[in-house]
C-alpha cells in the first residue's frame, strides 16, 4: 500500500509535516523519495510560514542543538564573492535588561513627552520571545563590485532561511523593526560599524496563541512580462 504524504497546522498554529504516511505499524520518517515529493514539501513548509508577534511567543524556545541548526540555515543564503554580508547577534537574557534601556532612551529621545507608561512599554519589548536576536547587514566596505543592495538580498535571503528551519522544527518566528534600530544607543550596545545597518530582530518560540492567516497575495499581483 503507498504512503500518504500531508503536512497540516496544528491547533496553536505550528506547521507539521509528516514526511510520509505508511500503513498501520509502519509509519518512519524519510528522506524525500523523489523530487516532486521534495518540490511539495518545500511548498507546505513554506506557504505555510506565519508570522506569530514575540508576545504570543512563549517558552520553551529552540535548544541549543536546534538554535544552531536554524543558524546554520542561515550559511546556505546567496551569497556573491562569499563576502557574508550580514550576522546576527543574540540577546540572551543577561543581556535583556540592557536592550530594554536601550529601546526607553531610544523612545525618549524620540518623544521627550512620552509617558512612563509608554517608556515601560518600550522597554518591556526586549524580554518577548525565548530566542531574540538582532540582524546586521554589512553595506560597504569589501569587495566595491558587490553592491548596498546586493548585500540586502542576501541578508533577507539569510533570514528566510532561519524563519523556514525554525517553521519546520515546530516554532514560532517573527521579524519586527522600529525606530530604535537607528538609535546611536542601540547601535553602540551591539558593536555596529559605520557600513553596518540594523535590520530587524529576530525571534523564536513556541506559539502561544496566533491570529488567522492572512491571504497571500495572487502571483499575477506581483509578476509581470517584459514587452519592449
């Protein structure tokens, strides 16, 4: 009797794939028979990325094995002259307080009316999430031939990758800016060169609750045909 292939979201959200179904008694993990069932799984895992907000992302978050694997996901981005334009830092909770201080001075020097309460909030926003990292990409210096934007693409491409591991291993992912990346007191708390530019923190958890899917846009929406 064949095997059944299907992946599903369960209840909190989370994808599940099963690489394969087998009869009763029989059911294992595999490697990809073939590559229409490689190209159908890549597509579930994909499609199937949600972006859950850090405050619906609870513990427990990737262990230290499978935090360096969604890492290492990262190293398999394009990459032109293997130049690595990008690297990530992670905020461990000794340094959480830290980060906080950093997003109220950011707020303050932004809003010199802000309330405390809105400072707090602020603040509050670096203990969300088990995993939390920032993500840093190197715009100039290195090779000149490979551009500013070049370097993005690559970075993006960098992240995706982590998100879709992340996806896969049963978590939880979001990306979230704000003005606070620009702050001199942020940049200066994680080290950043002048050609460096603060793209977005990254975070990983367990979901603990998450909102409907959104509906994708239709791919005639962002795919045209060239006619000279």
């Amino acid at each position: 009797m064949p095997g059944v292939r299907r992946a599903r979201h369960d209840p909190q959200g989370r994808l599940r794939v099963l690489h394969l179904l087998r009869p009763r008694g029989s059911l294992r993990v595999t490697q990809p028979p073939d590559s229409a069932f490689a190209a159908e799984w890549a597509e579930t895992l994909i499609h199937g990325r949600r972006t859950v907000l850090p405050k619906r992302l609870a513990e427990p978050g990737p262990d230290a094995a499978q935090l360096q694997r969604i890492l290492g996901a990262a190293a398999a981005a394009p990459d032109h002259h293997d130049l690595v334009p990008w690297r990530f830092v992670l905020v461990p909770a000794s340094a959480r307080a830290a980060l906080g201080e950093a997003f109220a001075t950011s707020l303050h020097e932004r809003d010199a009316l802000a309330t405390p309460g809105q400072v707090e909030e602020a603040r509050t926003k670096a203990f969300r999430s088990p995993v939390l990292m920032l993500a840093i990409a190197r715009t100039g210096g290195g090779d000149p031939e490979i551009s500013a934007a070049e370097r993005l693409v690559s970075a993006g491409c960098a992240i995706q990758n982590m998100l879709l591991l992340a996806s896969a291993l049963g978590f939880g992912t979001s990306l979230t800016s704000g003005k606070a990346l620009r702050s001199q007191g942020l940049r200066a708390l994680f080290g950043m060169q002048p050609e460096e530019e603060a793209l977005c923190f990254v975070s990983i958890g367990t979901i603990a609750g998450a909102k409907r899917a959104r509906v994708r846009p239709a791919v005639d929406r962002y795919v045209s045909e060239l006619k000279p």
